[in-house]
C-alpha cells in the first residue's frame, strides 16, 4: 500500500490550489494603490505631455504646443504613407524579369523628394516650437531636440568575466 492513498492525495493538492488562489487573492485586493502624481487619476493634469514639461511651459504654450503638434504629427503621416506606398511601387517594379530601370529611378528620386520634404517638415515645426517659447526655454528646447537628433546613446557592455 502507498504511503498516501490517491483519494487523499487528491483533497490535499485541491487544498493547496485552492489556499494559493486564496492568498493571491487577497495579495491583490490589499495591495496599496499607486501613488498620486501628475498626469493620474487623482492627480493634476499634466500641460500637454513630456516636450511641454521639460520646457516648463504654462497653459497658454502647452495649447499651441498641442495645435503644432497635432498640425506635424498629420503632415508627417501623410508623408510616412507616401514613402511606404512608394517602396511597395519600388518593389513592384523590381520584382520582374527585366526591370524598368528609368521608371525605378523615377521611384528613387520621388521617394528622395518625399524624404527633404519630411526633413523640411521638421525643420519648420521646429522653428515653430522655438517662436512660442521664452528666452529661458530655448536652451530646454535646444538640449531636448540635440539629444532627440544625436546619435543614439552607447549601450555600455560588461567585462566579460575572464579568470587569469
């Protein structure tokens, strides 16, 4: 005869499933709630996201912040739909036994063309930000863009562990 026999093994695993529901449970409904902070429920509302925090703007500036915003953010979607519609032209082209090479390079230049225009874009929304702040959040604005545009940041790699 086993040590348990399987009846009792079976009420003692149903137990223990259903003492690990119990205690998740009620780590769950006692857990503390998240604290109050800009932007939560509960908490004041944040003036139009991170740009216009970073730059202290008051309410007046996140509004016109939101207006540019909203106004780049539709161009440059259009434009992004443009150059994701011109690489699947580009591809059609080439996927052919014997391409059309005047025709690609028609594809090529319009999708250069559509990449200055997106450049343009930015350059312009840009200039647009720099109008609506003060003189003291212009460097903000200078250290926010310089660091968006830089070269990613280097990711730092441990020592490989190496035993001498």
């Amino acid at each position: 005869m086993s040590y348990f026999n399987t009846n009792y093994k079976n009420w003692i695993i149903g137990f223990l499933i259903l003492l690990n529901i119990g205690t998740l449970s009620f780590m769950w409904i006692m857990r503390p709630p998240p604290p109050d902070g800009p932007g939560r429920r509960g908490g004041p509302p944040l003036p139009q996201g991170f740009l216009a925090k970073e730059l202290g703007f008051d309410n007046q500036q996140a509004a016109e912040l939101k207006s540019l915003m909203d106004d780049y953010f539709q161009q440059s979607r259009k434009i992004h739909s443009q150059i994701r519609q011109n690489k699947k032209d580009i591809f059609k082209l080439i996927q052919v036994d014997i391409p059309d090479s005047v025709a690609i390079q028609e594809m090529i230049q319009e999708k250069s063309r559509l990449h200055s225009e997106e450049e343009n874009l930015f350059v312009d929304h840009y200039q647009a930000i720099r109008k609506i702040c003060r003189d003291d959040q212009i460097e903000n604005l200078n250290r926010v863009f310089g660091k968006a545009m830089g070269p990613p940041p280097l990711r730092r790699r441990p020592p490989p562990n190496r035993r001498d």
